[in-house]
C-alpha cells in the first residue's frame, strides 16, 4: 500500500494513520466511555492470555500496564458496581484521549479504530520497556495486543459494555427528572383544573396528578431502559472473527468474561452463541428503542408544558415556567419556554438516532454486521446529551414551576363538562342538555342546577361538585377486594355444600 507518514510523537502507528487520511468525515472521535471499554477487554485478554501462557509473562504485564497507564484513575475498580454505582472523574487519563484520532465514520466493523487501540497499547508497552516508537519490539500490536481477538468480536463486546458504563450517568439524571415530577406533583395536589381531552373541555383533573403521572411515565421509561440493557449483559467476545472462537485457547471465551465482571463491577456472562453474537446487533436495536421510547415520553411531556404555559394572556397560563433568558430580539418583555424547546429537540434528535440505529442494525450480512461503528456512535451521542441536558430541564424549568390556581380553577368552574358527574342522577341525555346550555351562555353547571329544578339537592350538589369527588374516584380503595364475598355469604356457601 505504500508508505505513510505518521507524527513522529504519535503513539498510533500506520494503520490508524491510514485511516484518518482514508475518512475525514466529521471531525467526531470516539467517546472516552468507548474507548474505556474497549481498553478494559484489552486489558482482560492480556490478562487471560498470560494465565494460559499464550502470552509471556513479560509480554502480559506491560499490555496490562499499557492498559493502566490509559485509564489512569479509573483502573481503580473498588466501590463501582453495576448500573448505580458512580462513575470515575475520567474513562481515559487526559493526556491519551488525543491519541485515539479515527473518525466515529470509518471502515467498515470498526477494524480502523479497533487498530488504534492495539497500535497505541502497543507502543506503550514497548517504551516501557525501553523500545521505540512504531518499532513492535518485542509487543506486536496484532500478535500480542490482539491475541485470540477480532474486530468482530473486540467491537461488539466493547459497545455493551460502554453503554452499561455510560448507564452510571444517564440513570441518576433521569432519576433527577422524575422526582422532580413527583415533587410537583404533590405541590400541586390541591390545585384542580380542566382535564382536556382531544384538546376539548374534560372532567376535572388536578394539576398535581398531571405532574405526578408524567413522574410515572418517566420511571417506566427508567424501567425498560435498564430492562433493556440486561440484554446488553451477554457478550461477544471469545467468538473471533466468525463466532467460531479460532485462535482462542479453550474455555477462553468464559475466563474473559469473567475478568470483565471483576473489573467493571458489571454482570456479565457470555453469550450462549457466538455466532448470533457476530451477526446479530437485535440487543442494541432493543437498547435504542428504549432510549427512544422515554424521547417519545419526554416530547409528549415537553409539549404539555410548553402548551399549560402558553400565554401569558391568551394562551392556557395555568401554570408559569422560570424566565431564563429573554425571548425576542424585537418584542420586548417577551419570555419564551426556552428550557422546555431544547428538551424537545434533544429528544427528537434521541428518535431520529434510533432511525439510525435500525437502519443499521437490519444491515447486517452473514457472519458479520459491520455497520457496529454507527450503532455505538449513535447510541452513545443520545445517552450524552440526554445525560448532559435532562438534568437542566428538571432544575431550570420543572422545579421552578408555579400554579397559577385562579386561571386553573376558573377554567374548571365554567367548564360544561362538569355536567359529565350528573350522569348517574339525571342521565346523559339531561346531563347533555346542561352542558350545552352552559357552553352556549357561559354560565357554570352549578349555577344553572340551581336555576332549574332538576332534583338535585343541594347536599347532593356539595358532594358531586366536591374536588376529592370529582378527581379522587380511582385512587379510592373499596372496603374488600373486588370479587371476594362477604363473611356472612361465604359461611353460608359453605354451609349448602
């Protein structure tokens, strides 16, 4: 292929630098949280690899050492377990993240960054023991670096488990969001409003159960979000290039796995076959979606607020958002749902990623899916900006949100569907007359019931028109189970038989 130029202080070597020349595409590197992943099953090959005696003692420590030496601080595992322990200050030491140059666009697989990790580990392994750079003496990248490994399954392996990293930060800001929802939701429990169906007048709701329901949603996201990641859990790695696991010592497959467990904290365990593992991306379709269902959650939750918000005088304004900055460069005063608008387009930007993803995720051929690079990128990006920016959305705008009572129980008091709790006294069809009337004059349900005599007393009134009554009923337990008998009836049953 002819020579290439590498810097001569680079610690990558000639196929990673074939590789930038060969795909300027985006300027976009690898995440820290990626390229800590695919150090650590670098790490545990090197590690197992030196316990059969594939690899020389001598051979085993430096790679090991290398692989320190880029983690820095966070080769320190003690304390960190799971998906909720808490993650370290750095994946890689600052002064080697510049080492990792290939584009997030690359070759096919993943083979281009893939040689950037064995070239660089390489290289520090050899000048701590006194060798030069770009001379592979006496650690190889391919030969030692790379021992028992491939490509195909060093790429896969490393994906899962950086997203299961990376879950150590996205979970607590989720968790950030939703109980923020939670605690508004209790704030606002005594404010009752409109509820609004197909954006039309409904019974009443309060303003506390909105919120506390958009809490809920958001768990449940968290919920599928972390189902989802088990999957995640059963790993590629020991299937080589194919799925076959050649050049691999037996039994080297299970070993690897288990020197991953203990060095991330994470649960792991090999995938039962090695040959879906290579074909198949299904666990981090499943993952995507998850991430682009709680978008969906967020968008749909983001719109009600900007919409309650709207105003300040001729829109909803039930509720008021904290100013953050100014709205218009030409309407002065104007204030605009500003945090509310990012968090729509963070999300929308999570549901196109999943287009991506399955997109990619269906282009798998044979024995390998080489479109992995595009997956993991895309994946990645959603759970960072969604990790960077949740956490903004619940501080600068949930948590400062005010009730604007007398807008919200003015619109529940003149709405016609009030008229919907007559229905088991008067019928729908009185119930509807009432409602029209009202809509029709402006004048509120309660007001006409006592103009017309309509059998209602004003006791029956009081307690129909109470808010407990009108937004309590599901929420109210029945004094036995439904279904189950009385003591009295199931005696006596019991006597017949």
């Amino acid at each position: 292929m002819g020579e290439v130029r590498v810097p001569s202080k680079a610690l990558y070597g000639a196929q990673t630098q074939r590789a930038v020349q060969n795909f300027p595409v985006s300027g976009i590197r690898e995440h820290p949280v990626f390229i800590h992943a695919y150090v650590q099953v670098k790490r545990a090959a090197a590690v197992v690899n030196g316990r059969t005696g594939q690899l020389s003692r001598k051979r085993s420590r430096a790679i090991i050492a290398a692989c320190d030496e880029i983690l820095g601080e966070a080769s320190k595992t003690k304390g960190r377990r799971d998906l909720r322990a808490a993650p370290p200050e750095h994946y890689v030491a600052p002064e080697y993240v510049d080492q990792f140059v290939v584009d997030v666009f690359q070759a096919g697989a993943g083979t281009s960054f893939h040689m950037n990790v064995n070239e660089v580990l390489a290289n520090l392994a050899n000048r701590s023991l006194g060798g030069e750079l770009g001379v592979y003496d006496p650690i190889h990248p391919n030969d030692h670096v790379n021992m028992g490994q491939s490509t195909n399954d060093t790429f896969p392996t490393s994906s899962c488990l950086a997203i299961l990293l990376y879950l150590r930060e996205l979970l607590p800001a989720l968790d950030q969001l939703a109980s923020s929802l939670e605690r508004k939701g209790k704030e606002f429990g005594k404010v009752i409003k409109s509820g609004r169906t197909h954006l039309q007048d409904a019974v009443p709701v309060t303003l506390g159960q909105e919120f506390a329901a958009w809490g809920a949603a958001v768990r449940r996201a968290i919920r599928l979000i972390e189902q989802a990641a088990d999957e995640l859990r059963e790993l590629a790695i020991g299937g080589s290039a194919t799925g076959t696991g050649l050049n691999t010592e037996v039994g080297y497959r299970w070993e690897i796995v288990s020197e991953l467990s203990k060095r991330t904290g994470l649960e792991l365990s090999s995938m039962d076959d090695l040959r879906e593992a290579m074909q198949s991306q299904q666990p981090n379709a499943t993952f995507s979606a998850a991430l682009r269902n709680l978008a969906l959650e967020l968008t749909r939750i983001t719109n009600d607020i900007r919409l309650l918000s709207s105003g300040p005088l001729t829109g909803l304004a039930e509720i008021r958002l904290p100013p953050v900055q100014p709205g218009s460069s030409i309407m002065p005063g104007k204030v605009n749902p500003s945090i509310p608008e990012c968090m729509n387009q963070v999300a929308f930007h999570v549901i196109g990623a999943d287009a991506t993803v399955a997109f990619a995720v269906q282009a798998g051929q044979l024995e390998l899916n080489v479109m992995m690079p595009l997956i993991i990128y895309e994946t990645l990006f959603s759970m960072e900006i969604l990790r960077n920016f949740v956490p903004v959305f619940a501080e600068k705008c949930i948590d400062g949100i005010e009730a604007n009572e007398e807008r919200a129980e003015g619109y529940y008091i003149a709405s016609p569907s009030l008229a919907t709790a007559l229905n088991p006294i008067i019928g729908y069809d009185e119930a509807a007359i009432l409602a029209k009337e009202s809509a029709r004059t402006g004048e509120p349900i309660p007001e006409l019931m006592k103009s017309r005599d309509i059998g209602v007393t004003d006791r029956q009134m009081k307690d129909i028109f109470s808010p407990g009554f009108l937004t309590g009923q599901a929420d109210r337990r029945p004094s036995r189970k439904p279904g189950s008998k009385s003591k009295k009836r199931s005696g006596s049953a019991k006597k017949k038989r």
